[in-house]
C-alpha cells in the first residue's frame, strides 16, 4: 500500500503519470521547506538570493494543489504548465468571490 501512494501527496490517485514539479519558494518560505520537505522525492535544484526552486516527483491531484494554495504568495508553479494552470484558476475563482 505505501508504494502505491508514493508518487503522491494526500490519498486521491488519478490516472496521470509521474511528473517532474517545479516550484520556486520565496527565501523566506525556502527556509522552512529545506527543513519541512513537501515529499520524500523533493530534491533542490538552486537556492539563492532569489528563492529556493526544487523539484518533486509526483502525480498532480486534488490535495497537492490545497497543499501549493496554503502557500499563498511564497510559491510559484514553474512546471509542467498543466498544473499553473489549474493553480491559476484557483486563484482567479478565489478573487471572484471578493469582486
């Protein structure tokens, strides 16, 4: 059971394949992920002055996204650009809701 969710963050499976993420943290948030990591599969790819980018190795789903969203503005999505996408939408219906 445990190498079944491996490749994921919470508990919903979907059929998607393993992606490579991307996210870059805020240095201040970067700190915290060195220390905290999202995932067993993280390893950083730089950490400097601008923020801290690192990669997982994960199937995007439901709870990954609430995870990135807890975030606020300390995290960016840099890839795959399906799930910036979905990000982004999140986002823009969480500001309609304040129009």
């Amino acid at each position: 059971m445990q190498k079944y969710f491996y490749h994921t963050i919470g508990i919903t499976i979907n059929k998607e394949a393993i992606n490579t993420i991307r996210l870059w943290f805020s240095r201040s948030q970067g700190h915290y992920i060195k220390t905290q990591h999202l995932h067993a599969t993280q390893q950083i790819i730089s950490d400097d002055e601008q923020g801290l980018i690192i990669s997982l190795q994960l199937v995007p789903n439901y709870e990954l996204i609430q995870t990135l969203l807890a975030f606020g503005p300390e995290v960016k999505i840099l890839e795959p650009d399906t799930l910036r996408t979905q990000m982004k939408e999140m986002l823009q219906r969480s500001l309609a809701l304040y129009r």
